[in-house]
C-alpha cells in the first residue's frame, strides 16, 4: 500500500468512528432551543433597523454629505 492509500484508508476509518461515536451518544441531536431562536431573531431584527435607519439618514443628508 502507498503512502497515500494508507493516508486515505486512516481518514475513512477517523470518520466512521467519529459518526459511530456520535450514534452511540443516543439522542442528544444538538437541537437549538427556543431561546437560542428567539436572541438570533432579535439580533437580525436589531441589526436591520438599524441598517435601516442608517440608510434613511444617509438618503435624508446625502447631498449634504457630499463634501465630506
């Protein structure tokens, strides 16, 4: 066997262990809770008003900010 056949046959056989181990933990899915949810909603919403409200100002005083 060469190098890279060896190389190749001990990542195959690093990544069935890995998945088997992470079977053999039982039900732990990782599933994100609601509150996990809600704190990532409120953060886009936050980020986008003031996304928003940054581009209604620019929009407002553009010609204003022109010499700057």
């Amino acid at each position: 066997m060469n190098h890279l056949t060896r190389a190749a046959t001990a990542t195959v056989l690093w990544v069935r262990g890995r998945l088997e181990q992470g079977r053999a933990r039982g039900s732990d899915r990782g599933d994100i809770s609601i509150t996990t949810v809600i704190i990532w909603v409120a953060a886009v919403g936050g980020a986008l008003a003031i996304a928003g409200t940054i581009g209604v100002i620019v929009g407002k005083y553009n010609g204003l900010l022109n010499g700057i």
